[in-house]
C-alpha cells in the first residue's frame, strides 16, 4: 500500500524576549539565535504518515497530512489581471512555504464562486484533467470554502482539496515555536476543523462495518461515525482546555506589557505584511539577531528588545506576527492577545515591501486587521510611520513614482542598511514629540530623580541653588507625572507639540 508522507520537526526553544523585558533588558540576542532557527526549519525530516487509502481514517488524521505536489485554483470575481496574478503568487508563495511543489495553476472568471463545487461544472473536469496530467495529490484554491463544496469537489478530482485558511493554518502550525504560539495555532486549527470532520471517501461505509456499512439505513450510525463523534468531542475538551491555557498567557504578556509601559520607555510595534522584512528591519534597528528566512510567517512570537536611538533615549521595539490579504478569522482569535501588542505601542512601525507590485494591497490588508483589534480592545490607535522596505529591489524609476505615491514614508533596505540612519532619526523626532517640558526644583535628597532625568529625557539647562537643583527639562510624560510634586512655583508642565 503507497503511503503518503508528512514532515516532523523539533521545535525551537520558547522565546525570550518578553522575559528580557522583565527582567532589566539583556544585551542584544546573540547573533546565532535566528541562524539555529533557521538550521532547525531546514532539517525537516520526512517520516511516513498514513496514506488516504487506510480504512479507518478520518478527517482529524486526513487533514494532519502534509502537502506534497500541488494544483492551485483561483476565481477571478473582481479586480485586474495584475491584482488576481499577485494573489495567485501568494497562493503559489504560501504552498512553498508549506513545503508544496507547485506544479500548475487555474483560474476561473465568474461573478461569484459556485455553490456547490466552488468552481463551475465545467473547471471542475478540466481540474481533474490537469491532477492527473501532472500527477498531483493536492488541489489547493484561493479562497475558504464550505464543508460540502470540500466534500463535492474532492469526489470530482479524486484527491485531496485544501482551501487557502487550511495551508495558512499548516504553516503557523509549522512554524510556531512559543508554548503560546503553539497553543494559539492549534485552536485555530480546531476551530476550522470543527464543522469539516467527516469520514474521507468511501471509507466511512467501511468503518461502519456489517449490513449497516453495507446496506445503509436504519443502524448505518456504526464505528465509523461513532469515531468521528469521539474526535469532536475530544477536540471540544481540547478547545477549551487551550482557552483557558492561553488566558492564563495572556494574562502574563499583559502584565509585562503594563511594566514595560511602566518602564516610561517609548514602545514601538514593528507591523506589516508577512515576509516585508519586519524582523530584518528589527535586526537592523537593534542587533537582535532574529530569524531572517524569505518565506512567509516567518515570524509567529513577538520579540521585544531595546535599543538606543542616536540622540540617546531608549525605545522598546517588539516584532510581531505578519498579516496577510484575508487572513483567516481563526487565527485572528486564537492570536488576539498577540495582535493586542500593537494597541499598547506609542508608535506603529508598518513595514511595506517596496518590491511587491500592488504594495497598497498590502498596506489595506494590514490595517483591515489592527483596525479590528483596536475595535475589539476599544483603544485608540497610535501613530503610524510607513516604512518601506527593500528599496534595494527596486529600479531607479519604482523608487521614484512609490516615493511620489508615499510622499511621508521612510524609505529603507535592511539588506544594505541604506535609509536606516534616516529612519532612526525620524524615530527620534516622532518619540520625542509626546516629551512634555517641566521646570522643576529637586532637594538634594533625591539624587534619584535626577538621575532619571539624565537617562530619560533632556535637560534644556539646570542650576544649584540652595534649595536643591532646579532644572527645566524634556521628559516623557510618565515622568513628568512623577515630579509634579517638585513643579517650581508658578509653573506647570506644558506639552510641546
């Protein structure tokens, strides 16, 4: 009997970034840390898993297989040529990513897909014509769909059908490395394959076993489908056994991020599209040594570091989750606490990859998504700079027509370095905008706050007198809270804009 092959991987150890910040910022992560990701994504092993032809398989084990070699399907419902050819290479992108060999593509141009197969009748035999012309196992299609239109269309094609949600769901599978992460991507993963659990072909009539598999009818409910009804239910105390497991994390990140904002260090969240060079860009801000791969969703857990801008304040940058056009619902409930990084950030970085050919997809996609986190929190959304990426992608002429539409974007290659300085300046700027000055008068008793003038903010000038110290000063405004009591008479704090 031919056997299907799956992949395994040993996980990376948990990531420490959060604990860095709780626990007084270490040095930058040691540049090896990313390039031991790295090496352990790249040894993938090939093991053998269970082959659909095994009678008592069911959709839990079905949908566990790996992709192999691949046909992708798309329906053209609206947009241009160009939008729908860079939607079909994402598909292509994320297939590759999930470890596919992409052998040959369709497309469909109708108004909406077909209820029944997805695509209509008549792409369904010219689909099943190309998966046996190129002999693949898997037909993966741009888009979710239901159950029953699954169900129908792999009785058509004969082998396996994937919409778009399940390969994304594969790949944060593959790729989570955190006890969280792990945890968030498999109730996502639960949650789609909840009302998807049924018997796979034929073999449903197997496992029912006797004259009811056979015959049907009255007492067709045999161990087949008594199987299927123990999966849901284990995958029901499963799913809530995560919940709670990923409250209780949840509850641990909101606690280190309400010491980091404690902290009175401005917070920056690197966000973007996946694979725009979000952790490249934090590689090049802080030397954090994160896992750089030109793959999509290589990054699942936030990072947070430090690192010192030129004029000397500190600023926290954390690296978080990428988007992606449509992504999948599952994932942006199972990953809520994650995405919430971004509703405590002072600033947005969003990173755009200037060598994408519709990067304004990208830019709508990404903030369809904070947009809805910001609702969900009720908070208000911070700051956004637009910082673009991989300019040294682009010809001369690219450059300057994505500077003209983007005229307040940082443009930038972590690759080179080129525009780095210029962001780091700008970041500057913006963070130093929501300073507030304050004159105040400090005994001499409290050293400490002075102190902490020196290390958080800037002083304009200061002068010993008997009292103590008056100084006038830029502070953030945490600190400007903290010296109210040493205002000096007849003076108040006033926000500069």
């Amino acid at each position: 009997m031919s056997k299907q092959e799956t992949y395994e991987f040993t996980p990376a150890e948990e990531n420490t970034g959060d604990a860095e910040a709780e626990t007084g910022w270490s040095e930058s992560a040691s540049p090896t840390v990313g390039e031991m990701q790295l090496d352990e994504r790249a040894a993938l092993r090939r093991t053998a898993g269970l082959s659909t032809e095994l009678e008592d398989v069911t959709e839990v084990e079905y949908r566990q297989l790996r992709l192999e070699r691949v046909v992708l399907v798309g329906v053209w419902t609206e947009g241009s040529t160009a939008q729908v050819d860079a939607r079909m290479a994402e598909l292509a992108a994320l297939a590759e990513t999930a470890g596919s060999e992409v052998l040959d593509s369709l497309i469909q141009r109708r108004d909406k897909p077909d209820k029944a197969t997805y695509i209509g009748s008549g792409k369904t035999e010219e689909l099943r014509a190309m998966v046996l012309e190129t002999g693949a196992d898997t037909v993966i299609l741009d888009g979710e769909l239901s159950p029953a239109q699954l169900t129908a269309l792999e009785k058509i094609v004969k082998v396996k059908v994937i919409d778009r949600t399940a390969l994304i769901l594969d790949i944060f599978a593959q790729h989570a490395t955190s006890r969280e992460g792990k945890a968030q991507v498999a109730l996502a993963q639960m949650q789609y394959m909840m009302p998807r659990l049924r018997g796979w072909g034929e073999s449903m009539s197997r496992q029912a076993g006797g004259r009811a598999g056979a015959n049907g009818g009255v007492g067709t409910r045999g161990p087949g489908e008594t199987k299927i009804e123990t999966d849901r239910q284990r995958i029901r105390e499963r799913m809530a056994k995560l919940r709670r497991e990923i409250r209780e994390m949840k509850t641990s990140r909101d606690t280190k991020r309400a010491r980091r904002v404690e902290s009175g260090v401005p917070q920056v969240a690197i966000v973007g599209y996946t694979n725009a060079g979000k952790s490249s860009l934090m590689n090049a801000l802080t030397g954090a040594g994160l896992l750089v791969q030109d793959a999509l969703f290589a990054t699942l857990d936030p990072t947070t570091r430090r690192a010192a801008l030129e004029d000397g304040r500190e600023v926290v940058f954390t690296d978080t989750v990428g988007f992606v056009r449509h992504l999948p619902t599952q994932l942006v409930e199972a990953f809520r606490s994650t995405l919430e990084e971004v509703t405590g950030a002072d600033l947005l970085l969003h990173v755009v990859d200037g060598s994408d050919p519709l990067p304004d997809g990208q830019i709508k996609a990404v903030r369809e998504v904070i947009a809805d986190v910001l609702r969900d929190t009720k908070t208000t959304a911070p700051r956004e700079l637009l910082v673009v990426n991989k300019i040294d992608a682009l010809a001369p002429m690219e450059l300057t027509e994505l500077r003209g539409w983007l005229p307040d974007a940082v443009f930038v290659s972590a690759q080179t370095g080129e525009g780095i300085e210029t962001l780091r300046a700008q970041l500057a700027n913006i963070l130093g905008g929501l300073d507030v000055e304050v004159s105040v008068l400090l005994p001499y008793t409290r050293g400490d706050l002075l102190a902490r003038i020196h290390a958080d903010g800037r002083i304009i000038n200061s002068e010993h007198v008997e009292s103590g110290t008056r100084v006038r000063a830029r502070v953030p405004q945490f600190l400007a809270a903290v010296l109210t009591e040493f205002v000096s008479a007849g003076t108040e704090p006033v926000e500069i804009d």
